[in-house]
C-alpha cells in the first residue's frame, strides 16, 4: 500500500487545481488496471473531484499506518519490533489479506489495494468551530450512533463514545495527553488507536475518520461494520503450526483473561493453552457480590467459539499441581504434564474460612466465586436471617444485594465503622449510616466467637465477642483470603510468607521464562513512593495480564498502572485510585449528601489518593495525574472556592523523568 503514497502526498502538496489535477491522474491509473476498485466517476463539473479527493486523503493517512484497521476486516497483524525499550508497546501492522493485488504494472508494483466502499459517506456532525482546544464532545452520526469527538494540539479525533466496559459515557470522563479515562471506572483509551489501554474491561473503541469540509463543517466516516457496535475486538494473529513455541497461561480470573487475547494481539503464534481452576469460561467476577442472581451467560467475557476462532486452548475444571522449572513443565489436577516456554500465573486467591467453631456447618458461606453465589442464592427465602462475618467490600456489597430479599441482615465487623483502613473514619461512619438506613444492622467493634447449628448440621445462631447472640440461618464469610501459590513450592520461584510472589517491573519472577501477575504478584505500582505491594484490585489483575503478555512476546512494558477501585451500593458509586498511608482525610462537599471528595494526605503532605462519591470524574482524573508522572500536592487542594483547579495540571507537559 506504501507505493500509492507518494502519488498522494504530491498531490496534496500542490495548489488547489494542481490537486485535482494529480489525485483524477492517481483515480485514472488505478482504475484502468483494476476497474471495480472505485465507485466513484471523476467529472470536474459535478464536485465529484472533492469527495474523490476525501477518499485520496483518507488513503494517503491510513497506508502503511500501524493504524490501517480502518480499512482491513479480517486482516492478520504482526507485532512490529521496538526501536528501543522506550518505545511504543504494542502497535500493530495490518495486512490486508481480504484485499486485491495489484502487480502487473512496472510503475506500481504489487500492492495491496483496501476496499473503501467498506466505508460509509461523510456525515456531517457539527461545526468545526464549536470545539475548542481539550474539548470532548459527543456528537451523534446517525440515530444509533453515538461519537466522542476530541480537539487536541488543533487536531480532531473522533473514537466511540461509550466506555467498552460498562457504557459510560467518555466526553464526562477525564481527558489526558492523547488519551481519555473512562469516569466511572478509570479504563483508558487511546483517541489515536481507540485501543485500551487501561483497565477494567477488553474491547477498544471504533475510530472514525475525521475530515473538515471548505464550509467548516466536522464530517465524519464510518467503518460499516462498526456502526452496529459501541466496542471492537483487537486484531489477533492466527496459529502456525510450524510455531512450535507453547505459551501457558494458569488461572482464569480476570488477569489470566487478558493474557490469552493479548498474547494473540501481540502476534504469538504458537501454542496458547489457558488452564482454569473453575468450571466456566473466564467471567466478570466482580458483579457476583452486587447481583447475585446472574447467569454465566450474563457473566462470561467470551463465548466458547471466540476461544476456539483463535485457537486458545482453554481447560476448565483443571488445576495446577507442581510448577517444574527444572523441565519446564507445569504439572496438572488432571493427570496432564505440558511443556512450556513461557508461562504466566495469576492463579488469585481463595477465601480463607478462621478457625471459628463451627465454621463447617451447613449454610455457612463464602464469597469469592460464582459457584459461591449460586450456593448462597439456593439457601435464600424470604424468612432467612442472614448474618455476614466481615466489613470489607465484598461482605457489605453482599449485605446490600441480600437485604431486600430476606427476613434480615446483619453485619458483623471488628473496627469501629466499616472500610475504615480503606477510606477513614469519617467516611467510614457514613457507610455505616448508609446501610442502617437501608435497614441492615450493624454490629461493629465485635467478632464471632461460635457459631452455632441443629441436630441437621445447620447453622441456627452465632455467638459475638460480647456473648450476646444472633439468630442466623445463612453465615457468609467475609474474612480475607489466601494466594493460591501453593504449587509452587520447591518451583524454585521465591515466595514470600504471605504467599506473594516478587515481580520485576515486567512482571518477571526471579526464574527466567515465568510471569507473574494479578492478586498473587508482588508488584511495584505508578505513584508517589512506587511501592511494591500486592493488591486485590480487578483494574489492576486486567492491566498485569497485558503487560505479563507484551513482555512474554519479546517487547518492552513497564508496569505503570495507578490502582483504581469502584463499588456500587444502594445505588451509590465509590471510586478510589491511588495507594500509600496517609494522616488525614481533607473532605470537599457533602458525606450526608454522598457528594463529596476525599483527599487522603500523607505526612509530606502529598496526596497519596483520592475517593469519591457523586462528583465524577475526578477520581479518574486523579488516576490520569499520577499516571503521567505528575503529583498533587495539599497547596493545589487548600483553594476551598475551587478545590479542582488541580485538574488543569493533566494537560501541562509531561515531565521529562516519569
């Protein structure tokens, strides 16, 4: 496609007359060896020329472009090489094979020619003019189509306009340097690519192509295909059998998910087998403890034959008994030993059950899985008294789900007000009053010392700290977790006492060729003190799958995610980013309201994070800051008339150290 360029470029180098002139000479060329290729007549009396010259235009930017999906459907990809470690990661270059060959002239040897009828014609959407500088609009294409077109460094760029996740709606997101987060749950957009490239999630946006007619006037094009979608799948590369490589993948939580169909976009051709614990295909594990009533066909990420279409192994039910560096074999629950040459662990954690008496008993429940919802939904009428061990998020978000279809919750926690370690005191009280008000009882400052069941082995009532009783006919538990990194024992891959495993900034172990990522990776994380933690976050296993992936694929990623948290309950958004200790919680708005900012400040005063609740996106915004390498310190938020003035700092330069 390359050789057309230069026609193009002259052409639209020259003077307004001289333009036509080329581009009808380019149009005649190309339509004398190949005659069907374009629609369009030139006929210099019609204005023909110009929407000739839109098309001329549109090829002259997308030919040899690492973005040349525009005109490619079915096309295959190939990872191209870093220049240098700082490089950009993960960039594509299509090859066109639904396309037609043009060889035969010795003026313009053999090329691939895209089909531009794929492509719908320009709409107009707005006037240029209306945009100013860092602006996000959405702007509608047609009736069920909806755009988010951006002005940045005086050039416009239109991509979706819908969050691929959930469908929020990205021109009320946090806009940053040639990207835009998504305000409610901080996943990330190239406007270049429309490719994710932060998390939750797994599909990019469409993009569109943007022209400005001599009138003014935004005019918009569209990939046919893509206008019954709000999201698009990333090219991926199909299996060679002639790759003899064989890449595994264990674990198929949200970070192992990620893994696989990165792997495949970064152009690994080999063998790709994912290994999952679990009985169903990969899923969004974090709506099972807000809506417990959903299926896996409501639940899972992909469908059986999206696996199969890019020929991804995926062996469900199985597990992961001995890891054998040695060999480099991983050894399976189901009798298998395979060979590996790279591989990736994100086996996550299982609920951890206290050693409490009668923790055994019949109806007493943890929370972590989907089968766990199942097990819990099927022991739910209308008179059950449930009790939940446990103010953590998932503890309090199953207690919110439960309340309105059972006799009566009750919460049992051992701090003085729930999610006091996460958001403090003062926010903590108001998510305690939140959930009295919506009738659930909470009983903080206390513990369970029994529980106590019938003659059937069930459980009827538990025992707290303070001796008094609760009647209780389902328990679940809320109380922490272990890292499923048992297998690894004599693996020759250190493990810590608390079973987390310690990763480079590429998510290497300490053996050579194994990967480890989501909640079992020790792992340094973008911000302030760049800590080496391991954190639990969905965001953050997603993101590990996709830097382990580039990594294992031969190119260069740093991890350089900012840990983003959200919840939803009674209908209420929580969202969290950020990381470190703090000293105090400066609070801008209303807890009684929940519409508010929390600052957390640690004892530099500098803000380690920020929380919020009705005052989207400036979580995400936070989130942009800190991943650009900037810092928000108390100075910027002691303005109580403007507390957000902040936000102007996402679209300073970058710094030159980041």
């Amino acid at each position: 496609m390359g050789m057309w360029q230069p026609y193009y470029r002259q052409a639209l180098n020259l003077t307004k007359a001289s333009i036509l002139g080329h581009t009808v000479a380019v149009h005649r060329k190309i339509q004398a060896r190949f005659p069907p290729l374009f629609s369009l007549k030139i006929d210099l009396k019609n204005g023909h020329q110009r929407h000739l010259h839109l098309h001329c235009h549109q090829l002259m930017h997308t030919m040899g472009s690492i973005n040349c999906k525009e005109y490619n459907t079915t096309g295959n990809v190939t990872p191209k090489k870093e220049q240098s470690t700082g490089g950009a990661v993960g960039s594509y270059q299509s090859k066109c094979t639904s396309s037609t060959s043009i060889s035969k002239d010795t003026n313009m040897p053999a090329i691939q020619i895209p089909d531009i009828v794929d492509y719908t014609d320009p709409v107009a959407v707005c006037n240029a003019a209306d945009l100013k500088e860092n602006e996000m609009k959405q702007v509608d294409f047609d009736e069920d189509t909806r755009v988010l077109l951006v002005k940045q460094n005086g050039r416009l760029q239109a991509v979706g306009a819908k969050c691929t996740h959930y469908g929020a709606p990205l021109n009320t997101g946090a806009l940053g340097q040639g990207r835009v987060r998504c305000p409610w749950h901080g996943a990330c957009f190239d406007l270049e690519t429309g490719d994710i490239e932060d998390f939750p999630g797994l599909d990019s946006l469409p993009c569109f192509n943007v022209e400005v007619s001599s009138e003014g006037m935004v005019m918009l094009r569209a990939k046919r295909s893509d206008l019954a979608k709000s999201k698009r799948v990333k090219n991926m590369v199909a299996r060679k059998p002639e790759d003899q490589r064989c890449f595994i993948v264990v674990g198929g939580g949200p970070s192992g998910a990620v893994c696989v169909e990165t792997l495949r976009q970064e152009g690994f051709t080999g063998r790709l087998i994912l290994v999952s614990r679990e009985n169903y295909l990969p899923y969004d594990r974090i709506k099972i403890s807000k809506a417990m009533n959903l299926d896996i066909e409501q639940l899972r990420f992909r469908d059986e034959e999206f696996y199969k279409q890019h020929d991804i192994e995926v062996w469900l039910g199985v597990g992961a008994s001995k890891l054998d560096t040695a060999q480099k074999e991983l050894h399976c629950t189901n009798g298998y030993v395979v060979k590996y040459d790279k591989i990736y662990i994100a086996t996550g954690c299982s609920s951890f059950k206290p050693p409490i008496p009668g923790v055994n008993l019949n109806n007493v429940k943890t929370i972590r899985e989907l089968d766990d919802t199942k097990s819990i939904i099927a022991a739910v009428t209308e008179e059950t008294r449930v009790v939940c061990l446990g103010a953590s998020f998932i503890a309090l978000e199953a207690a919110a789900a439960l309340v309105s279809k059972v006799a009566s919750v009750t919460v049992v926690g051992r701090d003085k007000v729930p999610l006091k370690a996460a958001f403090g005191e003062q926010i903590g009280q108001r998510v305690a009053q939140l959930f009295e008000d919506n009738k659930v009882t909470m009983r903080m400052e206390s513990g369970i010392t029994e529980i106590i069941g019938d003659d059937d082995g069930k459980v009827v009532e538990v025992q707290l700290a303070d001796e008094s009783r609760i009647p209780c006919d389902l328990l679940i538990l809320g109380t922490g977790s272990t890292l499923n990194t048992q297998f690894l024992a004599k693996s020759g891959v250190r493990i810590n006492r608390n079973g987390s495993v310690d990763v480079t900034d590429f998510l290497e172990s300490n053996v050579p060729d194994v990967y480890v990522g989501g909640d079992i990776a020790n792992a340094h994380i973008h911000g302030l003190a760049h800590d080496r933690v391991n954190i639990g976050h969905y965001q953050l296993a997603q993101y590990h799958g996709r830097i382990a992936a580039i990594n294992m694929c031969g190119s260069v990623k740093k991890l350089e995610a900012v840990p983003f948290f959200f919840t939803m309950i009674f209908g209420k958004g929580f969202r969290y980013a950020g990381h470190g200790s703090y000293k105090e919680v400066i609070i801008d708005g209303s807890l009684e309201d929940l519409k508010f900012v929390a600052y957390f400040v640690n004892e530099a005063d500098t803000v380690t994070a920020v929380a919020s609740v009705g005052r989207d996106p400036i979580v995400a915004q936070f989130s942009e800051l800190i991943s650009q390498g900037k810092c928000l310190g108390r100075g910027h938020i002691e303005n109580v008339e403007n507390r957000e003035a902040w936000t102007a700092k996402l679209l300073e330069p970058l710094p030159l150290v980041r």
